[in-house]
C-alpha cells in the first residue's frame, strides 16, 4: 500500500460523522502531519502510529472506531517495513 492510499483512508475516517470528535480530530492532525515533506517518512510514520495508538487506549472508544484505527495502523506499519 502506498502512504497517499493510507492518507486518503485517514482523511475519510476523519470525516465520519460516526467518529467520536476527538478521533476526527487526531486524525485530521496526523494526515496533515504524514503530509508533510520536511521529516524522514519512517519518524512521521512512527508519530503517527504513536497518536492513534494513544487514542485506541482509551476504553470509551467505541469498537467500530477501534477497529478501523488498528487498519490504520496497520497499513502505516506496512509501510514503514517496506520503506
């Protein structure tokens, strides 16, 4: 999978009114961060990772949204081992 293909599923998960706010929001923050050009992919990949794991802790999350983040994460983790 290619970092734009992830980028464009955390741009559409953020945009999932059935997202709680504050998911919606760490995901519009790391896709703007993977975005970026200025830091090696593999320390913007680990960020990224790091913040939605963070959020998937938190036990009122609820599992539709866990779910889809632990895809997230998998696919940057995909890309990071390629890269």
């Amino acid at each position: 999978m290619e970092l734009k293909g992830v980028i464009a599923k955390i741009d559409e998960t953020s945009e999932d009114h059935s997202m709680p706010g504050r998911i919606r929001n760490t995901l519009k923050r790391v896709s703007k961060e993977l975005k970026r050009g200025d830091q090696d992919l593999a320390v913007r990949i680990t960020t990224a990772v790091y913040e939605i794991d963070e959020i998937i802790n938190d036990i009122n999350i609820p599992m539709h949204a866990k779910t889809a983040l632990w895809d997230i994460i998998s696919d940057l983790e995909a890309i990071k081992e390629e890269g």
